[in-house]
C-alpha cells in the first residue's frame, strides 16, 4: 500500500496531504515503467553477452562434437591414406611385374577431381576449411580407388592369360644345344667382323652347320619372311604378343610363310650364312616393346644353373662377332 505523503503549510502551520492530480500520476508511472524497461533491457543484453542459453549451449557441444569427429575422421583418411599407398605400390612393382604390365602413371592416380565449383556449397562458414579439407580427401580417396580398381581387372585378365603368356614369352634357346658348335658372340658392343669397328651387336650368334634346324622359341604369329643379300640376310621374326617379337637372321631356308602360327620348339627354318655373316651361324634378337633386350635371359626353359652360367661367361667377353 503506498505511503501517504504530507507537506508543511507554513501559513496554517500544520502538515497538509499532498493531492497529486491524474497527469502527475501518469507521468510518474511512466517514468516507473521507463526505467523498467531500460534496466530489463540492460539485464538481457548483458546476460546474452556473457551467459549463453540453453539453445546455445547444446549447439556449441554440438560443434565441439563435430570437430572432435572430424579430426578422427582426418586420422583414419590418413591411415586409409597409407593403406591406399602400399597396395598401390605393390600393384605397381610387384602385381603389374609379374605379368609384365606397365605401371599405372602417377598422373593418372592423383588425378584431381570435379571442377572449380566442386566445393562452393560447403564456404562461408566458420570452420569451412576442415569441411572441405576432409571433402577433398574423401574425394581423391574414391577417385584413387576406382583407378586402383580398374588396375586390378586388369591384373585379373593378365592372370587369365598367364598360361597364354607363359606359352607365348620366349623361353628356349633357338638351337638346341646338342646342335650346337658353340655361342660364338652375345649382346653387347663387339668387332665387325667385315667393317672392324666397335660396333652393337643386337642379339646372339649360335654357330652350327648349315642347315641344323631353328626352333621358334614362343608360341607367335610369323609376320616376316624376308630375303636380303646384306644385314641379316634371309630372316624371320615371331610376333608372340605381350610385347615380345623375337627375329632369327643368316638362314639357309624358310620352313614357315608370313602369317602363319607358330608353337614353341616348332622348326621355322634353317641355319645358314646369307646377308653379311662371315660363317654359318644363327643370329637370334629378342624384341621387347620395341627395344632389343639380351636374349640371354630367356632361355629358362631348357637350361640348367651351371649351363646358364657358363653361357652369362661366353656371352659377356667382348670377342667378335659373326655379323
């Protein structure tokens, strides 16, 4: 109840009641009311400045939450990283070795992904650039194992065809050894014989008489039959697929036609001294992507460690050749 307020007449010496009229009342109130509001208004201002409301409170756990997620998510990206890395490499050098396959250009496995505007959606926010981090991860993690993939049906063909393969890689030497005189050169630079200078010699030379037979040394297909007075004179070469051709020069006679198909250990012709050849030998080359390799590690088929290191010994000492 409020207090009755009073005011000294000095004229009637006594305490009169003090009548406040309507509008004093309301101005008054208003005044109350006034400072009401302001001093409310300063209390929720300053109490969502510093204490946060239960809304606010479970949204930040909720970030806090999110971001402790997605630094674990990073540390598995990483281990499924390096997991991603070692299979890739084994793919490269081991898988891809065995069936001599090329290995799958890095370019290719890294490859970026999307476009420009791949990850517009996920900016203008606080953490965006842990969100699209992650994305872009996650992102390139898929793209490397599609291409890992499609490395392995690959692989799994080549595996499909491995006896095919096995069949078609030269693996025997073209003249059995009991035909032969000896391995008069191997690869590697050696002597003309007709030019005497230092000089590459492609391949090897068997010597044996004219006419011993010559064995195709994979299964293949004859893609030529060719006659010359000079080189490797009358020559044959095998296509035995998987990147391996193989040529057999200085024959005496043909005993195949180009086009014709050919099993390992099959006579396709025999020893002589045509082109530029200063004996009866065979000069054998092995092919391989276009590259002439030593023929010398390929004759696992038909020789023994001790014979193969004595042929290493033979081969490797810089004698003259036969062409």
């Amino acid at each position: 109840m409020a207090k009755t307020k009073y005011k000294y007449n000095p004229h009637t010496l006594t305490y009169e009641k003090i009548k406040l009229s309507s509008w004093e009342k309301i101005r008054r109130a208003l005044t109350y009311l006034s400072v009401f509001i302001f001093v409310s208004i300063g209390i929720v201002i300053i109490s969502y400045n510093i204490f946060s409301s239960p809304k606010e409170l479970m949204q930040a756990r909720e970030i806090e939450y999110l971001k402790d997620n997605y630094k674990r998510l990073n540390k598995e990206l990483a281990e499924t990283e390096k997991v991603l890395r070692d299979i890739e490499d084994r793919d490269d050098n081991i898988y891809r070795v065995i069936f001599e396959a090329e290995p799958v250009a890095s370019s290719i496995r890294t490859a970026g992904v999307g476009g420009v505007n791949r990850y517009n959606d996920l900016e203008g926010y606080v953490n965006e650039d842990m969100v699209i981090n992650t994305s872009k991860r996650l992102d390139q993690i898929a793209k490397q194992l599609y291409v890992q993939s499609k490395s392995y049906d690959e692989v799994i063909d080549l595996a499909t065809n491995k006896e095919l393969m096995l069949a078609s890689i030269p693996a025997i030497q073209p003249i059995p050894n009991k035909n032969l005189k000896r391995m008069a050169s191997g690869f590697g630079y050696r002597i003309h014989p007709v030019y005497k200078t230092r000089k590459l010699h492609t391949g090897m030379d068997f010597t044996s008489p004219t006419g011993t037979e010559i064995y195709a040394t994979g299964d293949g297909t004859v893609v030529g039959v060719n006659k010359s007075r000079r080189g490797y004179g009358m020559h044959v070469e095998i296509d035995h697929g998987y990147g391996y051709v193989t040529l057999y020069g200085h024959m005496s006679k043909f005993n195949v036609r180009e086009g014709q198909k050919v099993k390992r250990g099959e006579v396709i012709g025999y020893v002589g001294n045509t082109g530029t050849s200063t004996a009866p030998h065979l000069h054998y080359e092995v092919i391989k992507d276009g590259k002439k390799i030593n023929p010398i590690n390929f004759y696992f088929n038909d020789l023994s460690p001790e014979e193969y290191d004595k042929m290493i010994e033979i081969s490797s000492s810089a004698n003259q050749s036969f062409d």
